[in-house]
C-alpha cells in the first residue's frame, strides 16, 4: 500500500505528495520515538514507543489518521548541538541568521564532555550547564540512543528533520537552513556565483584551520609549540589573504557562511590559545581579529553567547581536557598533563 500510495502522490504532485511525506514524517517519528516520557532531556512531551504503536494500532493504517498522529506526536526538526562544540555553534550561528520555525535544539554531550563530567560529575565538568538536574546515566543513554537510532557517529551537528531525515556536517546544516528559512533579510550564501565562489573559497581555507588549533592546544612538548604555531600562522595567512578588503567580513559587506563557518574557531581558539599555550593567534593576523570583531558585534552572534552564558573563562575551563591531552593524576581527581604554560615553555 505504501509504494502505491507514493506513486500516487507523486504522480498527483502538490497536496497528495505534501500528505505522504507528512505520513512519512509520522511513521518516521514514531520510528524514532524510543525512549519512554521519562527519558527525554528537554522536559518536552514525547510519546513512548509503546504509546505511539498503540495509537497506530487504532489507526489501521488510514493515512488521515497518520497525519494526524504525526500532530499528536509533536514531531519537528530537531537540531542536536551543543555550546561546547564549535562545529555544532556553526549550525547554532546559522540557526539564529537565518531562522525557521519548528526547530528546537537540544543538547546531546560531546565526548570530550563525557571526559571531564565522568570524572568531577555533572556540577562541576558541566561547564555550560546544559545539563543540569540530569544523571550521567541519563547521559549516556542518550547519547548511545543518539548513536543508535540519528547519526552513528554521535557527532553534533545533527539535524533530524519531522520527515525521519538526517542532515549531518556544519557547514552542511548551516546550509541547510540558509536554503529553508522563510526570513527574507540575508543570504550565507550569496545569490550572485561569483560571490558564492568566494564564499566556499574562504571556507575551504578555513577547513584547514581547526587541525593545528587543536594540535597546539594539545600539545605536551614545548619543543614543538614553533613547529605546530608555523603551521597554524601557515593557514590562517592563506584564509587571510583570499578575505574582502572593503569590509571586515570575509565576502562582501554582510555576513555570510564563510564568516559563520570561521568565526567559530577563531573566537574560541583565540581565547584559549591565549590562555594555555600564551599564542596570539591575531598578532601576526590582524585581518582575522577584525573578521571576528565584526561577528562578535552582531546581534544574533550576541544572542548565542547571552543564551549560554558563554564566557572567556567558561571557554579555558572547557577546554582544560585538551589543554593536559587528557592526562589526569592517578587519583583521577585532577588534570596533570602541560595544561597552562609559557609559549615553548
Ligand atoms: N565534521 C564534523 C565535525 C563535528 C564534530 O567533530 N563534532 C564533535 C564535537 S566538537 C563531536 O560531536 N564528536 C563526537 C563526540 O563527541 O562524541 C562537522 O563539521 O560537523
């Protein structure tokens, strides 16, 4: 009955193909509905699986009584990211430039999370608060359902759109809802190819900046720090130099992708960069600090950082994991790797 029913629709078009997919959404939602009442992290309503399949059950298949299931499931897209991941906040950013209705967030832990909230629990390793009042058993549940039924690589971004799809990768979701939102006011993505092509440009430069953050950050032998830092200074002056110079945005006089894909990592790794290996990743790159200036003065960049309460000190303090590559003391109590120290030192 279902092809029959999709070819139908398709065949149709408009309204018979818009109330199969929202069958589909249905079916796909219930599919998806695994965790009993109890479970869920957001305190919203979400049926159990028993609950739902009794409910189908009295529908008997009739595909008006599936739509209206779907209703009755409260079923919307759903975007897992999270504050602590600078990849997920791209989609976060672009969210808030470009907004659609029906979109809730939730939280899902990262891993690097996990690492410090198993240790010192939820109060203290929780460093954004999102998830207070929860279990780290509640945790990793979720996040093995998470793993289990949306997307096998437990990574955040993710959004699990009301028709059961996934849409996975920041820049991809960011996209996405650059593509999907009714807002009129901006575009990430310019309408105009040739200013679309320098777009991607800047964010394929900017894809080859996280490694060395990351690697800097890490880093436990002082002896290195030169070596990782030129690699790094190496990227950020080839993403410096393909950037607009009749404004501070990376293309054109507005923001774009390129800038939400960018300002991300700059912000964060910047502050602690700063913090635990004394490199100041603007010195030598002055372009880039008045790139993320220029973001940090938009209100909807503003927005995000009231919402979470995102601090300098909140970024250090999560970032702490990295900073000692996740060497702790043999009590396990503390962080005992390089953590905070002079450049090269
Ligand atoms: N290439 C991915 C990278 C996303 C990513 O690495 N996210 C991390 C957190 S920052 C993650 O969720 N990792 C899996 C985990 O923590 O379990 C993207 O651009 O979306």
């Amino acid at each position: 009955m279902f092809p029959s029913f999709l070819s139908l629709a398709n065949s149709c078009g408009g309204p018979l193909r818009t109330m199969w997919y929202r069958y589909r959404g249905g079916l796909a939602c219930l599919r998806r509905s695994p965790l009993p009442d109890t479970y869920t992290l957001d305190g919203q309503r979400h049926l159990s699986r028993a609950r739902a399949l009794t409910l189908v059950a009295g529908a008997a298949g009739a595909v008006t009584t599936a739509v209206k299931q779907k209703t009755e499931c409260e079923c919307e897209s759903t975007l897992y990211a999270n504050m602590g991941c600078p990849y997920a906040v791209r989609a976060m950013f672009a969210l808030k430039l470009r907004p659609a209705s029906g979109v809730r967030i939730e939280n899902m832990p990262t891993t690097n999370q996990f690492g410090l909230m198993d240790k010192w629990g939820i109060a203290k390793g929780d460093v954004f608060g999102l998830f207070r009042g929860k279990s780290l058993d509640d945790l990793h549940r979720y996040k093995e359902w998470f793993k289990r039924e949306v997307n096998a690589s437990g990574e955040v971004p993710t959004l699990l759109l009301d028709t059961g799809d996934v849409v996975r990768e920041s820049e991809i979701v960011a996209e996405y809802f650059d593509a999907t939102s009714p807002c009129t006011a901006r575009k990430l993505v310019p309408i105009d190819p040739l200013d679309a092509s320098k777009v991607r440009l800047a964010m394929k430069m900017a894809n080859a900046l996280p490694g060395p953050m990351v690697a800097l950050l890490k880093n436990q032998d002082p002896a290195k720090d030169e070596e990782i830092a030129k690699t790094l200074s190496a990227a950020l002056s080839k993403f410096a130099a393909v950037l607009e110079d009749k404004s501070d945005f990376c293309v054109g006089a507005s923001c774009t992708l390129a800038d939400v894909h960018s300002a991300v990592f700059l912000h964060r790794f910047g502050v602690v960069l700063k913090h635990y290996r004394g490199y100041d990743m603007f010195q030598q790159h002055p372009r880039l600090r008045r790139l993320l200036d220029a973001v940090m003065a938009m209100p909807e960049y503003l927005a995000l950082l009231e919402e979470y309460g995102v601090t300098d000190a909140r970024f250090i303090a999560m970032y702490e994991l990295y900073a000692n590559n996740g060497t702790w003391s043999q009590d396990g109590t503390r962080l005992a790797g390089r953590g905070r120290s002079e450049f090269g030192r």
